[in-house]
C-alpha cells in the first residue's frame, strides 16, 4: 500500500487529471529553489547528524503540537520545552508512539501529507502510521537517521535544492553561513535579512539590540541617521554571504513616510524608550518604507507578512514562550496601509516588495488589484495556514484573474521542518499544474503556454523574483 | 417523475459521485441527532395534529416569506400576523396557492431543496409544485397531517431522531420537558438553556426578566452573587431534565475577563437600568466568559451565535415584529473579541465552547486557527444562511486543513421547522460524503478513513460535542 | 488554430459540459441587453471609422495598460495621453508591437479571454497574438477598420444588440443621444444618468458644476429645494431620451436621512465651500436616499457602485489623470450603511436599487440577505475585477442560495470597448450556463428549470431589472 499515489492531489475528472500528470512529469524533477525558510545554516555548517525521529519530525513542528493541543493533549507530553525548565518528555518513542496514536487527528491537514509522502520517499515506509504500525516506523526512521547518507548535506543534494534561503536576525554574526562558504561544500545557502528586533521597538530587549546592532555594524545607533546606516551595512554583509532579500514581520501592513526630521525625531523617542503605543506602531510603519528604499538601491528584494496576533494565549506564552502554535491571524488592510511605502517607492521599477497575508479576503480585492498595476509589488505565495492544497487553489483561483500569473512568486516553504520540504514543494507543483490542467481544459490557455507556465509557477519565478 | 434524484448534491464525476454514494449508503439511515434546534416541546408534550399544510409548512418559516417579501409579497398574504392584530389571509389553501405559484423564486435555495425532499419523503408526491399542481399537493398533505401517523411523536420516530433539543428560554418552566418525561414516551427531547433575556440589559423587560429570574430560581438577583447564582440554579434544573447544552445570542463575539468588584459594580448599574450603551455591551461580553466559566464547572456545553444585526427594518419590526427574516448578518471579529474568555477557560479541558459565524470570511482566516489549537473551542457548523451545499462545502474547504475534522461537532439544523429536519440531515450528509469523496479520489485521504469521517460527521461527532 | 474552441469555459466533466453545451446553445444568439456601459454615444450619432488598431483596442483600456505598467513598462510606451503633453508614443503599429510581445503576461486573465475572442470572431484571426504575429495581425485588424462595416452602427447591428445604455453626466447636453433619435436610425441608445460631478462635493469643479446645473436645468441650485427640482428636471430629460436608469458611484456605501431642515442646512455649507470632509461624506450619503426616492417617484432604477479609492498613486494620477488603472477596491460595508436609505424606501415596491461590490466578502454575508429580503433592492452582477469566469462563478455560489436567481440583474459588460462587448456577454452566457449545468447535474434543479434561467439571466433579467 503506497501511501502516496502518483495521482495525488490531481482532480477526478480523467481529461484534467491526465493533464495535471502530463505538466507535473515535466516540473516533478526540477531542481527546489527555496527562498524562504525557517532551516537552521548551522545544519550544513555542521553536518551533524539529526536527533531521533520526534525530536526531527515532531518536537519542533507547531502545526503539529498545535492540533494535539487542541484535542487536549499537552505539549509536555510531546517533549515541547518550559521556558522555567519544568520537566517534559523527553523519550522519543514514547513521543512517537503518542503521536502515531493521534495522527488520525490530522485527517484533511497538509501535514498528513507532508508527512506520509516523507514517510514514503525518504524513510521508504508505506504503511500508514498508527499506534499498531507506530514502533516499526520508529525504528526504520532511526536507522536511517544514523546513516551519513542523511545528514543535513546529503540531505540537501538528495533533495535536489539548487539554493536555499535561511532567514537570519540583524544581529547574527552570520558565522554558519561563512563556514559554509570556507568550507568548499557546493550546497548554496544564503541568508535572509530579519531585522524585526532592531525594527520593532515592542520587540524583547530593543534598546540593547540596538546597542549590540551598533557594535557589529560599526554604525553610532544613536542617531536616525546612525541607524539608517547600520542597516545598510548589516544588509550590505549580508549580500555578501549571497543574501538577496530582506523578510518583515510586523502586526500590521502599516506604512509611513514621514520627513527626515519627523523620523529623526520619532526614533529619538523610540531609542529612549519613551514612545508611546502609537508612536512605536508608527516607527514599526516608516521602517517598512526606509526598508523599501534601501530595496531599490541595494537591490535586495524585500517580503512584507503581515496580519499575525502573537502569542494569542498569555498563559501559554508564559510557560513555553514563542511559536507555540498561538499566533493566529486578524483581518489586514493593504490599500490604505502600503499607500506610504508606494508613494516612496511603488512605481520605481529597482524596488521589490513580495507581499504575504494571511487574510485570504485581501487577495482578490486589495492584493490583486494592487500588484496588478505597482512595478514594485508582487504577490507571495499562499502562506502558513494556507500553504495547503485548498489554499493554493484558492490563492490562484482569488489573483490570477487581476494580477496574472507574472506577478506572483512561485513557491515557498517558509518552513523549518527541512524533511518535509520536498513534500511542501511536490504539494505546489502539483496544486499549480492541477490549476493550469483546468484552465486548459475549459480552453482559457492553450497547452503549451500550460507548460510554459507549470516551469515558471515550479522553478522559474522564484529565481527571477528573488533575484537568485 | 422524482424530485429527489438518488444521486442528488453527489459531485458529476463518475468516479467521485460512486465513492460519495457508497459512503453515504452507510450513513443514510443512522439516527438524527439534532443537538441544536427550535421545535416546540408542546409539540412533543401535547402531542396534537399539526394543523393544515400552509399553516405548518409556509407561515412560521422566514426563509420562505422573506424571499417572497423581496420579489415583492406582502407578508399578510402569506398569513405572517401583524403585531396590531391587521388582518391578514387566514386560509390554508389560498396562502398554500400563493406560495405554490411564486415557488419558482426559490431554485438555486436550500429552501427548495428541502422541501421537494420532505414533498417527497414524507408526503409521497412526487410532481413539482406549481400553480397548476397545487391544489393537489395541498390535499394530499391536507389529508396525511390529520392521521395519526403524523402526530408529533409519530413523526419523531418515522424520521429516526434518537435525540433532540429545544431552546428554552431562562425563565421557562420547562412544563413541557417535564410533561414529556413523566409520559413514559420514550423520544429524547432535551432542553438548551438559552438565557438572552436575562442577559442582554437591551432585551425587552430585562428588569423585570431578572425579578422573574429571582422567583424561579430563588436566588437574589439584585446582588452580583446572587444573579450568577441564579444562572446556576437554573442551569442545574435544565440539566435535570436533559440539557446538556447553552446557547448564547449576541451582537457580536465581544468577551470581557472583569474582576469580581467592576463585574458586581457593573452589574449594579445594569441592574438599576443606569448602565450606557457600553457599560451594556461590556455587560454581555462578561456573561459570555461567566457562562464559559461555569460549563467548565458543570460541564453543559455553551454555544455563541454572533454576529447578526436584528430587526434591520424598524418599519417592518414595528408591524410585524421579530424573527421576521430582517435579521442580518455583520462582519465579526473573534481574534480579538475571545480572548478574555479564552484567557479564563480556552485551555481549561473540562470547558467547551461551540463557535457558529455569519461571516464566512473568518472560517479560514480566525476560527480554525483558534480551534485548531484551544481545547475549549469548537466550530459549529455552516449555519443559517450557510446551512446549504456551497455553504457547507465552503465550510469544509475553509476549515479542515487548518483545524481538521475533529475540532468540529457535526450538523445542526437549527430549525423550528419539524418536516424538514430529516431533509436538512440529509443534505449535510450528502455534502459531507461528497467532499470526503473527493478527498479520497485526490488521494488526499484513503477510503477506510473517509467511512470513518463519514460516521463521524453524520452521527459521531455530535454525540460527543454535546455531550449527548 | 481556432483561438476560442466551442468548449470555452465549460467544465471539463462530459455530462456537465454536454448540458451546459445544450443550454448555451439556447441563448447563444439571444440580442444583447447592455443596460450599463461607458461607449461613447458620439460613435453612434456621427458613425465615424474607427482609427488604427491600437487606438482602438490597447489604448484606452486600463485593464491592458495597468497590466503592463506592472511588468515594468511605460505608460507613454503604450501611447497614454500625459496631461502636461510630454510626448507619447503615437504610432500604432509601434504600440502594437510592443503589446503584442508582452501578451503572455494576461495568461489566465479575462483580457485574454476578451481580446481572443475578439480576434477570432471580429477579426477572423485564428493564430494567437504574439511578437511574430503582431504585424499580420495588425494589418488585418486595419484593414477591416477601413471598412464601412465596421463603422459603430454597423458594429452594433453586426454584434445583435438590442438596446445598450451610455452613461452620461448630469451636465451633459445629450446632443449625440438626441442625434441619434433624429437620424432615423434603429438601433436603441438610451442615456444613464450619472450626477456624480453636481452630488459628490469632492469632485473637481464642483461648486462651478452646480452654476452650470442651474443654467441647463433652469431651477435654482442655490437652494436645497431648487437643486432636488434641477435633479428631478434633469432625470426627466434623461427619460425624455430613453434613460431607465441612474447610476452612482461613491468611495462607500453610507446612506443618511435627514430631515429636511438639516438636509438644507447642509445643503447650503456644500454649496458655500465651508463644509468640512465629514460634512460633505453625510452630503454625499444624504443624496444617495433622495436619488433612491427619486427613484420611487420616477420609476428610473438606481444602480450603487461603491467601495473604489480613486487614484492610488498621487504620481501617476499627477503624470496621467483619472482612470489609469489605480482604483483598488476597497473592504465596504452595506448592513449599517444602507439602513438609512432602506428606511426610507427599501419596502417600496416602487423603488429600484441594484447594488454592486468589488468586496466579494459581502456578497454572501451582507448583498444576498439584504436583496434576499427588501423588495427594492436587487444584486448588479460581478463586476470590475470579477466580471471575469472565477468572478462570476464565486458570485452565483455566494448569492444564490440566500437571494435566489430572480434577485439579479444579468449581466452587465460595463465598457467603454466596443469591440469586446459580444466577448463579454458571451463570458457570462457560457459561466452562467455552466454554473446552471452543475445544479442539474448535481439533481438541484431540473433540466426545464434550468433552460428558463438561462435565458432569465442572458437575457430576461437585464430587461426586467432595467425596465428596458
């Protein structure tokens, strides 16, 4: 019993489905150009082996500790760290065994098929888990983790990945992504401007992250001017560890475009901690433009997500800290909110700006028609609770019609589950080609643009968007 | 000539509408549990013939008159009373007649839906009704509504209900339920403990709802103790006869996580009838989170229906009065609006919250990510003007991939309309059956699986949210 | 090469597609009613050659021109006119060129959908436009518009069109439409009226545009009485010349009724200048109701576009003007904003509202159930952005079960491109009828059923709905 089907994800109907196989034969092998992710540079830097198969598959993972939360388990019992050190499981098979029992729960998810079709091609499995099968699959997952063949770099050329992004802090010292490049491995990894703790004054710690963005950058942070410039020196190292984007994620999609003074004045407050709320969403909001200029002249392309409600629950923020599973979406304005940040820099054909959400209502009436006429906007993919098949289709049924294909992005996996991103990469291949194989069977494209077009959706724009 | 087709609200695909008739062949005749509805219980208690067809079939629905009122009817042709006492069209056969002509504004309506299927089922015709054939329709129902084969409680057991509930108000004497008890019939009529009008200090009377409240319950509603005490007083009683559910309508989903001294200091001022506008709509929003408090102490499951704007049309409220189809529905925020409540009970496994939405938009964006991760929470399903095929299908694709199957209860029918409860059960369990056979045709799910699903969303499910 | 096939837009399912085949087939040749649109009456009365095939076609089209801005080109490129007449590209063949080798970026988009089809069928071009057809096509194109049948009145003979509506302002003479009469010609134009530039306190000019409205009315525009008396004179020129109908667009959908004393009040602070942005937003609501019982006393039906921010972009709109593709959609309420005028004329059967959106969100949650019950209110098609096939299909699924069929309109193309309107008309007819073949096929409706709302909504509706 496979437990993925060569028609997976593939729509009934034998015309469009034969079709949707004929478009995917032609993507199915391209090389995984990832831009977006969340994998660990110290991985390949190290190339150590990975732990046991929960602390790999499970421990790590919130879209799967979120849902056995939600059917009342607790996250202690699935290993999940306290922040004050309290006692959590710690056996992986035992964590194992407990999710095997409860993986019926993820009936419907992407993560049943993320996580079936790495059964399947990585861990050659192709039973399904349950609490019977839990301990064979444990074991034969085991064993192959402790082979080389499965460290983190053969891992990377098994997966055929051409490149692959991380996504770094400000104030990283970037030493993995260095220690990759000395160490002569032609694996491309490349890191990803994440400034949001030197950017969002509610961040922990901002005043003394700007101290420490001072010392690395060599720039006085104590001047708006000072600061400005430790960012481009910060982007400027970063580019040159093979870094072509920059990644935003703020509460909102507010931007502003005060005057220097306003701005100067503004990130005095902001520095001495004496902002007020407002005015600390207004900084948040006129960095997003200065990093949008800094996008037309360096050239790194800049991603904007915005609409995320951290830490929902205070009492399990409390107890387990940050990305618990308790960052839930809110409703997100783009036209009045970007209306700043493209006035500055909307219509300047050198700026970037890739644009994420994770309020679907947005896509056809706001994100479209936005991205469908500003040279500067393109819209991410389908993202986090949506990067799913119904997502997917939902994303291109909601934006094609107004922005075209042209711009969008390709695919991201945004993930940090680095086994399942041949899994999330196959799921987009084939959403797409299903979305094209209906479009040519109800006679809107023609066959061979299909086939253009499956090659630029799968490989093609991410590298032109990302400028990789 | 049928008007039910077998193969009716199953996908055209041959491959797709096979699999979902199997899964539905096993699902078709399971028990009704209806968990959530507005049927009489003197229905069930007195158990008396329904009077004639229009009279039990066209005037109590506001499905039927409001789409009637917007092509342009007037309600008193239809027999809806005026609250003034207007005379309006008293005969069964003129009104059936009206109605029997203008039927054909419904195609593309549920409304149609389920009634050429209870037309079908319970009357046996199976001609469409028209102008020209309503004459016969109306005879023929005319004739079986005075057997005895369809008293109240022959047609709870013809349409194999195994339980229902009513919604009761706070301050109703349950006679009935207790009548219905002490007659040894052995059908399962439960009450919901609905207590919006001694809760909302807009609703009409609230002062003298909360004396009554008093009498009933024996607690002093003139303290904040008392009042609450008063709530569990009554919830207990409900309970004793059955209840295993509350119900809560409100504007909007707004919670409120008072301490004790505002809430007894609010509750002065609501009491005294010298709260504002917002000291009222801060009063509901902490009953929402008491109510949630006290179902995690005794354990009666609370659902929330927000987000409805009442009585849109002063003109038509003040002829006719409520429940008129002027109720419509609003945008509606839960990210934001649950979390008091969530603070106080959302990972408290003994409470469980039932969340229903107007506003489909937060199906993907907030509620199954909140249900997807809080224990508490629940997602009640398509309602109202979604309980439909693309309603319900909508529902299904918005929810489960981020929130799954579990963190949903099954099918409600809402409805105060006896005859079409078998036919709205059947079609959310076609619905259902069809999307979980497209699952599996997309391989996306194996088919010993979706026979599970498939008796968990008809049948499963509900027994267990409820608690029934 | 045929660039539209018989099987354009029909699903892929062969039982679906045959009906829905079967059913287009019935309405395929039926006249067009084109109750909205922006042709330009002067076409008609002076009947002039078309010019060269750029002119015609790319030029005036913000929906080809805003997407190739977004890929990077110039507008001056693509010969649009600058206001402060920097040169443009003038040359036909040179705009063309460059269009046609940019084609592919419409992929997937309604444009293609339109332009193919005008190519095939209006031009008889069976090869697909691209670089290296884009002369051929050029020259075939010209030559034709060189032709006598191809002139606007042989155009609208040739395109079968029955009646088509212009939209005109408040201000205008009428002289074209009054041509037109006196001509002998018989094709039926028929003016709209569209008073935005005397009722919208923001619109350039307007203080200018109410002495002018006085001088062609020949009522007294200095007070609130005489300015509803030179509406009133003006509607019934309008009338006078054919007109059914009055059109309004506002950035939102807000409705007030005032007293008369206040409404005069506010009245004369719009008319001195001295109202504030508040102010002249309630001036502008305020005049939605009186054009709503205007409506009531003249029978002309009032058609409400709400919810477009005009001119994103300060720049382009400085460099270029209105109507440059920068109108993006915003959210729009309707329950509370249209209350007001619904209070005053929302159950009178002698008004007529149709409500359009580019906020698909309201459509199931707040148009359907408002249409579905106020007699005077009926749901405009899909439109702007989703007069498109994936438009237009998530329109039927969102209102027809709330609203039924026999609260639309039809359809409407809304263009000022003449040769597109048999395209799409002929878009709607085909997503129309492939949406009906579904509820067929999925037994929801019956084959005789669907074959009279097929011609219902190709043809019947528009007629009805626009007292044509």
């Amino acid at each position: 019993m496979a437990l993925v089907d060569p028609n997976y994800l593939f729509p009934a109907e034998p015309g469009v489905r034969s079709l949707a196989r004929d478009l995917y034969g032609t993507v199915r092998d391209l090389p995984i150009v990832s831009p977006h992710g969340h994998t660990d540079p110290r991985w390949y830097a190290d190339n150590q082996l990975f732990p046991d198969p929960a602390q790999l598959l499970i421990v790590p993972d919130h879209y799967i500790f979120r849902m056995l939360f939600s059917q009342g388990h607790r996250l202690e019992d699935f290993g999940v760290p306290t922040l004050d050190g309290a006692p959590v499981e710690t056996d992986g098979r035992t964590i194992w065994r407990r999710f095997a029992k409860s993986y019926y729960h993820f009936r419907g998810t992407p993560t049943r098929l993320w996580l079936d079709y790495t059964l399947q091609t990585l861990f050659a499995l192709d039973e399904p888990l349950t609490g019977a099968t839990a301990d064979r699959h444990y074991d034969a997952i085991a064993e192959r983790l402790a082979s080389d063949s499965y460290r983190p770099r053969a891992l990377y050329e098994r997966f055929n990945i051409e490149v692959i992004a991380t996504t770094d802090g400000a104030l990283d010292d970037l030493s993995s992504h260095r220690a990759i490049r000395d160490s002569g491995w032609r694996g491309r990894i490349v890191p990803t401007y994440r400034p949001d703790a030197v950017v969002d004054p509610d961040f922990e710690g901002f005043a003394a992250n700007l101290d420490r963005l001072a010392d690395i950058s060599g720039a006085d942070t104590g001047t708006w001017d000072g600061y400005l410039d430790a960012h481009r020196r910060r982007r400027a190292a970063f580019q040159a560890l093979g870094a072509t984007a920059t990644d935003h994620g703020h509460p909102t999609a507010e931007t502003a475009n005060l005057t220097h003074t306003e701005a100067a004045r503004l990130f005095d407050r902001v520095r001495l901690g004496t902002a007020d709320a407002g005015e600390r969403a207004l900084f948040r909001a006129q960095m997003l433009t200065e990093m949008a200029r800094m996008s037309a002249d360096d050239g790194l392309v800049m991603q904007i997500h915005p609409g995320s409600m951290r830490n929902h629950s205070a009492a399990m923020f409390a107890r387990f800290g940050r990305d618990k599973g308790f960052d839930i979406p809110t409703r997100t304005d783009y036209v009045r909110a970007l209306q700043p940040l493209l006035d500055a820099v909307g219509t300047d054909p050198r700026a970037s700006v890739i644009l994420f959400t994770l309020d679907e209502t947005s896509y056809a009436r706001e994100l479209a028609p936005l991205a469908g006429v500003y040279p500067a906007l393109k819209l991410g993919p389908a993202w986090w609770f949506h990067d799913s098949p119904e997502g997917m289709r939902r994303f291109r049924e909601a934006t094609t019609e107004t922005a075209g294909f042209y711009n969008t992005v390709g695919f991201n996996d945004d993930t940090r589950a680095f086994p399942s991103i041949p899994a999330r990469h196959d799921v987009a291949r084939r959403v797409d080609c299903a979305f094209l194989a209906r479009l040519v069977t109800e006679h809107r494209l023609r066959e061979a643009e299909a086939h253009e077009l499956a090659h630029d959706l799968a490989y093609g724009l991410a590298k032109k968007a990302y400028r990789l």
